[in-house]
C-alpha cells in the first residue's frame, strides 16, 4: 500500500542509520555488545518508528527521539540480567529469586570445577575413565543409609526416570489425593503418562484407604507410588496410608513402592518448629524402595535431583537410556558434593537455607534493630520503625507454617507509594526485592545474607539519586517499556 502525502512527508523524518550510528555515546555500547548487535536493535526501533509514521500515530520523529527510545534497550541489554539480588522478603526458599543460596564450600567448589580441568569422568587411581556421579553417589548412601544412589538433573527428573526405567507399560497407582501439579506445570498424571506408565488412581481427594490400593493392584501393576502435597495442604476430614502399611502391601504383591518426597530434608527440622515433614532416611527405614528429592530447596544445595533406595533398582535407572539426557553439569555436581559432605561433617548450619530456617527470633530482632539504626542516620527524612513479621519456607515445603520474624517498616512519602518505593528499590544498585504491607515497604532480616544491610543502603541511596533526577517516575518506565 502506498503511503499517503502525509505519511510519505513523515518518513523523510526518518533518521538514517548512519546517522545513528555516528550519535554521540552509541559508539559505547559497541564493545559491550558488539557493533552488529547495537545496529540490530536500532533497525528493530526504526522499524517501529517507521509503522507509526505509517498509520498516522506519529507526525514526524527525529535522530534524537529515536535514540530516546533506542537507548533505554540498549542499557539493557548491555548489561547481565541474571545478576545477584537482596532478598528481603523474608521467604527462604524464593523459586523465583533462585531457591537457595549456596554455602560457601559449595561455591568454591563450583569456582573450582568451572576454572579448570577437573576429575569429572577420570578415574585418578585407575587412570582411566571413570563416572561422573560417583563423586556424590557415596554421598549419598552415608547421609541417607541407602544401599546405593543416583543423581539427575531435578527432582521431576529423578521421577520421570523412576517410572520410565522401572514401570513403562504397566500400571502405577497413585492416591487421588496425591495427583498434584507443582510449579511450571508439573503434574503427576501428565509426568506419568511421558514416562509410558498408567495411572491408576485409588480413594477419594480426601481420603485413601490400604483397601483401595489393594483393590487396584492387578498381574499389571508395577509399583505404588506415594507424592508430597508440595505446595499445598488438606485439613479436616482428611486419611493417607501410613509408608509401613504400604510398604508391606508392596512387598506382600511383588510390585515397587516409590515416593517422590518433593523437597526432601536429609535433617530432622522439628528444632525450627517445622516438624511433621520425614527426612529422606526415614522413608527409607519405613519400607519405601526408591525416594526421589530435590537439592535446592530444604537440602540448601544446587537444582539436582537424587534418587537413594534398593541397589537393583537404581542400578535399572543407572543403566536406562534415558538417564544421559537427564545427567548433571560438572559444576552442579561439584556444589552438590561439597553441600553433602557439609552433612557428612555435622556442618549443616553453614547452609545459609538451614541457618536461615534456624536462627532464633531475638537474633532477628538484633538484626533489624541494627537495620533500622542504620537506615535512621542515612535517611533522617524518611519514617522507619521495627515491626514484626511472618517469614516463609517458600520451595513448596511447608505452606501451611509461617516463621515469626522481625524486619523494618519502611515509609518515604517524598518518594511515593510503597509499590514505588519496591519499583525503585528493584531498579536500584543493586536490586532489592522487598514485602510490603498496608503502605510500608518491609525489609524481612531472616534471608538477607552478609553484607546485605550496606547493600540495602547502597539501594537506597541509588534509589533516592532516581528520585532527584526523575528517572524513577512513570514517563521513564514507560518509555523504557516501549
């Protein structure tokens, strides 16, 4: 279609790339990233430009508008968007903000794999190849009490491959109770119809009796399977069957008894007021044959998946096809070894996930206090007070409990609402990821890590320069959306 008089007098208005190019500060983001890629995100805004000229939403433009919207993707795109962030929501296990954070002898030991060439498949006494999970699987056995163990890439993983290896074309059954979907859509019938199982499903939402499974169990059937609610709890009217009673049905019928323990802990947490919740080595010692787990949520490892029962049955795994597309990273390993051994050692309070879940409430109230003091003498206009909080689990591990806390109520009006001040906080050096409550922004102590109180006021700081030059307004975010 022909552009009309006026839109055709418009797009004479379009600046030429060269000239955009040749404007001043371009030439910065070259070596940031690349010339091409710079000159890719400009014809993308041209573009742009170009079609509203077209449809008559814009008269005429210029080199300088141009780049008024050029410039802010390419601020961002020139820098790292995985980048660290203070956690002061109060939720230990953040899915979002990266689960759990490394203990320091695991982040070494992942510097250390990544830097250099490593024992990840070699053998150093044999001098020949060796396996790369033989480096945990140990581990794994001496935390657990397991007769052998395997780890995988996740925790759906380790499930997919349990079923897959052990149960493909037969029947699994599974309490209707038990049929959840967790984070990204993983759902158990959907996970089990990949692996080329059938589900069976026995008893009510609510209710599942030891009879309903022994109904279910046919010449086809090859294993029980048992799933952690996960993120979710059901009160009430509610019954499951105890691991030893189905634990003995298994053994009495001949078919396999699996649990898919989500979360996993290899420790009892009832010392943190989280109890109720069976460690990995008590579903083993309640009969349970195979018990697949996550690494990054209460373990306080890396995103891995492990897998510890019968040594035939991990053995099946070890050897099915799929379990090479399902393997782990050398530097995943690395941090999984160096987080088991911190067990291994009695050590487990220098996972920053244990000792956040751990630490006591008055420990809490010195540190916000000491918070609050500081943010009262950098920032004398503002309005901050201690208050008490509730902080969080988080990962999908015990929904229904909240952890008493404190943190510091934060209220600046010469900035705005508190939904402003988190914006401003966000986009702050570095970032800040706070709660908020009624119109006070809440900077939770439990998960923030140390050093994160200079980093807090860092944030601020750079938050208030955003405030002064009007950069943290509405027109810059929403010219930084377009």
């Amino acid at each position: 279609m022909k552009p009309t008089n006026q839109a055709a007098e418009a797009l004479r208005t379009l600046p030429s790339m060269d000239i955009l190019l040749g404007s001043p500060g371009i030439e910065h983001f070259f070596p940031l990233i690349g010339r091409e890629t710079v000159k890719s995100i400009l014809t993308e805004v041209l573009d742009a430009v170009r079609r509203e000229l077209l449809d008559g939403r814009s008269e005429k433009t210029s080199a300088e508008t141009t780049l008024a919207r050029a410039l802010p993707v390419l601020e961002r795109r020139a820098r790292y968007s995985l980048v660290p962030v203070v956690n002061a929501t109060g939720v230990v296990i953040h899915t979002n903000l990266g689960r759990s954070c490394l203990a320091d002898e695991a982040a070494e030991a992942v510097l250390a794999a990544a830097k250099s060439y490593s024992t990840l498949e070699y053998n150093l006494e044999e001098g020949k190849r060796g396996r790369r999970t033989d480096h945990v699987e140990w581990l794994l056995r001496r935390v657990t009490g397991a007769e052998a163990g395997l780890a995988v890439n996740n925790n759906a993983g380790a499930v997919l491959l349990s079923l897959a290896a052990l149960c493909q074309g037969k029947e699994v059954v599974v309490s209707r109770g038990e049929l959840v979907e967790i984070g990204g859509s993983f759902r158990i019938p959907e996970i089990m119809a990949f692996s080329g199982v059938r589900l069976v499903e026995v008893g009510a939402t609510n209710r599942t009796h030891l009879r309903d499974y022994e109904r279910a169990i046919t010449e086809n059937t090859a294993a029980l399977l048992k799933v952690h609610p996960s993120n979710f709890r059901m009160e009430g009217f509610v019954s499951s069957v105890p691991r030893e009673e189905l634990a003995a049905l298994a053994s009495k019928r001949g078919v396999h008894f699996i649990e898919d323990l989500g979360s996993g802990t290899l420790i009892d947490l009832s010392g943190c007021g989280l109890g109720g919740e069976p460690t990995v080595r008590d579903c083993l010692s309640q009969g349970v044959h195979l018990v697949t787990f996550s690494g990054d949520k209460m373990l306080g490892g890396p995103q891995i998946g492990g897998v510890v029962g019968r040594r035939r049955l991990v053995d099946a795994l070890r050897t099915y096809p799929l379990h090479r597309a399902l393997r782990v990273d050398k530097m995943t390993l690395a941090a999984f070894e160096a987080t088991l051994r911190l067990y291994l050692r009695g050590k487990e309070e220098k996972i920053p996930t244990i000792a956040m879940l751990s630490v006591g409430k008055d420990t809490l109230k010195a540190r916000a206090e000491a918070l609050l003091h500081s943010l009262r003498t950098a920032f004398p206009d503002g309005r901050f007070s201690l208050t008490e909080v509730d902080d969080a689990v988080g990962g999908g591990a015990f929904p229904a409990e909240t952890l008493s806390g404190w943190g510091v109520a934060v209220s600046l009006e010469q900035w705005g609402s508190a939904g402003r001040v988190q914006r401003l906080l966000r986009r702050s050096e570095p970032p800040v990821v706070a709660g908020a409550r009624e119109n006070e922004t809440i900077l939770h102590v439990r998960t923030l890590l140390s050093g994160d109180d200079e980093r807090i006021l860092a944030a601020f700081r750079s938050a208030e320069r955003l405030t002064v030059s009007g950069e943290g307004g509405a027109g810059r975010e929403k010219m930084e959306r377009g």
